[in-house]
C-alpha cells in the first residue's frame, strides 16, 4: 500500500467526515509530520499497539570500494528503525498474503 492508497482509505472512512480527498491528504500529512517532528525532538515516537519508531545511530565502518576492491572509510549515520507493536504483529499473522 502506497500513500495515495492510505488517502483513498482515509477519505473512504464516513465516521471522519472529511468533505474531500484534499482534506483527507491533509489529515495524512499532518500525522506524518508529527511522527518527523516528534523524531527530531526526542528520538522516539511510541504509537501504543501500532509500533516505535526510533532514530538510531549506526557506527563509522570500513568498507570496500567495488570497483577496485579498495578499502573505504563510511562515515556514522542515523537511521530510523521501527518495532511493531503487539496489535501489528497480531494482524499480521491474520494476514492472508506475505511478501
């Protein structure tokens, strides 16, 4: 699912109310931004049930250059990493189809 499906999906929901599939993109991006900025802010962003999303670094690391088998030197990163929740995890062992 992409996130014009997840809009579709939003807008499709009555209890909402949104008038129009903008306000449902809206809704969509709102939600999204606060996940961003509650990454930026504190490194975490639990969503009980659902999952966690966390920023975690990753180490400096020596590498090597496929082209001429050099060895390379990669610099430290951050990276996003998420754990399912115990809901999620419960959906998906319903799920009828796995990638």
């Amino acid at each position: 699912m992409n996130k014009q499906e997840i809009i579709g999906k939003v807008f499709a929901n009555k209890q909402l109310g949104l008038a129009s599939r903008a306000q449902a993109a809206r809704t969509v991006d709102a939600v999204f931004d606060s996940i961003y900025a509650g990454l930026k802010e504190t490194g975490v962003v639990q969503m009980y049930g659902f999952g966690t999303f966390r920023v975690r670094n990753r180490a400096a690391r020596l590498g090597r250059n496929p082209q001429d088998g050099s060895t390379i030197k990669i610099k430290s990163t951050k990276r996003i990493s998420f754990r399912a929740g115990v809901d999620m995890v419960e959906h998906a062992k319903r799920c009828k189809k796995a990638v």
